[in-house]
C-alpha cells in the first residue's frame, strides 16, 4: 500500500492528499510529528532520489537552524534530516519500491495510476 509522509497542516501534504483521495488510491498517512523517521528509512528513501530533492533548503527549519553556515556535506544532512523531520521535503510519497517527493500532479497522474 501506498504511505504517505508529512505534516497534516502542509499545503502540499493538503494538496496530495486530496489528489489520492479523488482518485481513489488507498493510502496510509504518516504524521513525521507522531511519528520520526529515522535514518534508516531516510537511507531507503534516498536509494530512489537524491539528497538535495529530499534536504529542504527553503523552509523554516533550515533557516532557523542555519544550516547554511555549515556547508554540511551528505553524510550531514543525513544526520540532520532523521534529526529534525521538519526538514525534509514535503510530501514523501512511497509505493511498489518507488519514492515521490514534493506535490507534483503531472507525476503523480504518470505514476499513481497503472
């Protein structure tokens, strides 16, 4: 089944959302605020999509904790994305050993339907 990762009050957490349930594609919602990822999973995801897909450089979190000033390589930002969520690109849309990042209808309509 089809896991979806994010915040529930994420515009495009919101968006994506919608778009399953319109189409009828069975999911499960996965709040990073109940329940972390860790680096595992962050690893698995990253064996589908490349760290600067998945490492949020325009949000809230990566400016407040300046994580610019670091020039953090990788490894790093591995360690930062399983330490806080909220720096990860929203959503993560995982299925059938395939990973999505971010709202994009034009990829879920490629992906999403078989």
């Amino acid at each position: 089944m089809l896991k979806i990762y994010g915040i529930k009050n994420c515009d495009s957490v919101r968006k994506a959302l919608k778009y399953l349930k319109s189409h009828q594609i069975p999911f499960t919602f996965v709040d990073f605020r109940e329940t972390p990822v860790g680096e595992e999973t962050i690893r698995s995801w990253l064996r589908h999509t490349d760290i600067k897909t998945l490492f949020n450089t325009r949000g809230t979190t990566y400016r407040t904790l300046k994580l610019k000033d670091l020039d953090l390589d990788n490894e790093e930002k591995i360690k930062w994305l399983a330490k806080e969520n909220m720096l990860i690109k929203r959503p993560v849309i995982v299925f059938d050993d395939q990973v999505i990042i971010g709202y994009n209808e034009s990829e879920y309509s490629e992906k999403l339907h078989p």
